[in-house]
C-alpha cells in the first residue's frame, strides 16, 4: 500500500512527535539579571504582543506567486497571475488574493526574506525555530520558547499545535526538554459540526476526573519510589512537567471552552470557512483570547513542483485568502489584533524560473512572508527583491531576524541566554537582528 506524503522529499502527511531526551532547564540567576539590565537599557521590557498564531504553508510556497507578484518579468519567470491593489498604499499582491487585499492596511509584507537552505526538513527547522540547523544541538520551537519564556494561567496550553508539525523536530523543543513540547490539537474535520480535542486529554467512557486523581496519586507514590535512582534524568523531570500542565487542562474547563468553535456565531465561522485550516485558525483565536502563548496552524498541499497555478488557483489561494484574511479581521474587529502577532509563512520559497511541468522548484534565496498586529506596522512592505524574483534587491532579511523582531516585541530580550544540557550558554537567536523597520 503506498503512504501520502506532503512534499518531494518523502515527509509523511503525519509525522508523529517523538520524546526528545535533552533536559528541561533553566536560566541561571546571572543570565537572568543580565538579561533584565539589558532590557531595561535599550527599552525593551514592555511587550507589545501577548500571543503569536503562526499560519504555516507547508511545503514551500511560491510567494512570486503571492505576496512578491512578477508579471512584468519574462516569459517563464512570470505567472498567470495579474497583481492587484490592495487597500495600503504601494502594496500589491496577486489577483488571487482578494480578501488579503482588503486587509492590506492591517499587515506588513516582507519581501526581502530569504536564507539558503532549500530541503525542506532543515529549511522548516530555521524557519521554526529561528536558528540555522545543526547536528550537534536541536534547537526549541519558537512556540517552546514562548511556552518557557511568557508566563501561562493554570489550565491553559502555552504552546499548542493543530495536528503535527512536519520536519521532525522542527515543532519541538529540542534543547529545552520535552515539558515544553507543543500539546496536540486533533480534529477539525469538514463540516460544521467537527470539533476539536487536546491529544491524550480525554477522558473516555466511565473514567472521571476523581479517578484520574486517584491514578495520580498512586503514580505519585511510584515516581517518589524512584526519585533516588536518577537523580540526573531530565527527561523524567521534562515529562513531569508536561504531564503536570496536562492534568491542569483536565480539571479546567477553559481550554475545553476554547476549543469549542459551535460557540462562535454562524457568521463568524462561515468567515474563517469549513475547512480544517479555517476552523483551526477560528480555534487558534480562541485559545489565543482564552491565554495560550503559541499556536500553529498548517496548510499542506505547497510542494507544487507540477501544475503550480492550478493548484494555487483550485485549492492553496482561495483557502489561505480567506483564511488569513478572516483571521486578521476577526481578531482586529475583537481589539486583539494589536496584542496578537499573525505569521504566515512557508519553509522556502520557489524558483522564479518555471519548469517544464508548469511547476516552480525549491528556492530558498527569495522569499515572502505576511506579519500583522502585535506590534508591527500596518499597511507596510518591507523590502523588494530584483525584476526577476531571484534575490532580494533591498532590505534583506533572514529567518533569525524574523524571530528576533517577533520576541521582541513579545517584550523578549533577544540577547537573552539560555543553557543546553551541558551548560553551554546559548543565545536564543545566535545571529538573529531585530527588524527595526517593520515594527512601531
């Protein structure tokens, strides 16, 4: 029987997380206090988000197709689409962008990002994580490191994914520890009626709460057994923690009210639509009102080595144009828009040279990505690349200084040190520079 896979390089549709065995760890006081003079020196302290929902392209999305549209380009670097106004000043987007268009005064486009890494598993790992890969160290999620860094209300999530992250470590926690992996979302299938449940946290048939904590309890007296033998196995102490924070989901309701999309108005959903990447947008939301840190939202399908415009003009266009345009909307409508920071964004881009399967490659030296609220500049574009789409002309930037800009203005001292599990001090983005001109 042959297995789907998402991309070229053979990443299944699902790849399951996996426990890493790196520690959970801290700051040291030291790093702590530097971090805060720091901080207080170059203003940095007050934050001006409290929330990132992270609308992930899987694949590689042909953002010259998108957010950097070319038609005056040569034949075979041009697509078939026409470029639009939006309504901001200067921006323009592909014409199969409609909806984004009308939310144009609402976001920056970043034109000038690019890296060099076009496979897509280290490609999605940079992006995701804000730092190159390497084989020496797995580095944590921008989603860990907001779950380790921010502060969470009892029984919420800090960092949630709907379904898994591809790339295999690339939504982890890597050098953090498995306490701070990402909680699960599953469900959101088609239809009105699909709802959504955390991994693991329910509770079937007969079996209540009373007894989960009579179970806790007794593996209490177990795990209190065997303290003594290892007193060194952070892994034990990493899924103490997770485990810790999913007993707090159980006996909240909060996270289950969230998840509870029936509770928005009919209009409200059919804004977002009934895909599973409208409605998880829609939960995302909630769950970003109701105090989670972090939350993913992946739209798979981009690898578009053959047939790229159909595929954007059938399926990828008219469900990423809704859905972040609802997205952004809906949360500026609500007075959350600047207290949440909205990605979008692919692991690469593709080539401006189109193929003779009507398809475009990977390209990862030219790409686009869309940033709204939480401290960014609204109806901005940053950047250009030159007539072709092949590198960025001015305003370059790199994956590093995308997370950068996002921490700070998390009111995240970007110098900030953490420690590996072998006391090595890391910077949380090693090369990472703030984007001082996209944000305000």
């Amino acid at each position: 029987m042959s297995i789907k896979r998402t991309d070229c390089e053979g990443f299944h549709r699902r790849d399951f997380l996996s426990i890493g065995t790196a520690g959970a760890l801290g700051l040291t006081l030291p790093g702590i206090l530097a971090a805060e003079a720091r901080a207080a020196a170059k203003g940095e302290t007050k934050a001006k988000a409290k929330g990132v929902i992270l609308l992930w392209l899987a694949g590689g999305p042909a953002t010259i197709d998108m957010w950097d549209n070319k038609p005056e380009a040569p034949e075979g670097i041009r697509g078939e689409f026409k470029s639009i106004k939006t309504n901001a000043d200067g921006m323009q987007v592909a014409e199969t962008f409609p909806k984004v268009a009308d939310v144009g005064d609402k976001i920056t486009v970043v034109r000038s990002l690019y890296h060099t890494i076009p496979s897509h598993g280290p490609a999605t790992v940079f992006m995701q994580t804000g730092n190159k890969p390497t084989a020496a160290l797995q580095y944590p999620a921008l989603g860990s490191l907001a779950a380790k860094l921010l502060t969470t209300e009892t029984g919420i999530p800090p960092y949630v994914t709907f379904g898994d992250v591809r790339g295999g470590q690339a939504g982890l926690a890597g050098y953090l520890g498995t306490g701070y992996n990402p909680f699960v979302i599953e469900g959101g299938g088609r239809g009105a009626n699909a709802g959504f449940s955390v991994r693991g946290l329910t509770l079937r048939g007969t079996f209540t709460l009373e007894d989960l904590e009579k179970r806790d309890q007794l593996l209490r007296k177990f795990d209190g057994g065997f303290a003594g033998l290892d007193k060194s196995n952070d892994l034990v102490d990493g899924l103490d923690t997770f485990h810790q924070q999913a007993l707090d989901i159980l006996r909240s309701d909060k996270t289950r009210k969230a998840l509870d999309v029936s509770a928005e108005k009919p209009a409200t959903r059919d804004l977002y639509g009934t895909t599973p990447f409208g409605q998880g947008a829609l939960a995302a939301r909630r769950l970003i009102e109701a105090g989670v840190r972090f939350a993913t939202v992946t739209l798979g399908g981009w690898d578009t080595h053959n047939q790229t415009f159909t595929a954007h003009k059938t399926r990828l266009a008219p469900t990423t144009d809704q859905v972040l345009a609802a997205l952004v909307k809906d949360l500026d409508d609500r007075g959350l828009l600047d207290s949440t920071i909205v990605m979008c964004a692919g692991e690469f881009g593709r080539t401006p040279k189109i193929n003779a399967r009507a398809g475009r490659d990977h390209w990862a030296r030219s790409m686009a990505c869309v940033l709204a609220g939480g401290g960014f500049k609204r109806g901005h574009v940053h950047g250009s690349t030159d007539a072709s789409g092949m590198a960025p002309a001015t305003d370059p930037c790199t994956p590093d200084d995308v997370a950068s800009t996002i921490f700070r203005n998390l009111g995240v001292d970007t110098g900030l040190e953490l420690q590996t599990p072998t006391g090595r001090p890391m910077q949380l983005f090693r090369e990472g520079k703030v984007i001082e001109k996209i944000i305000v």
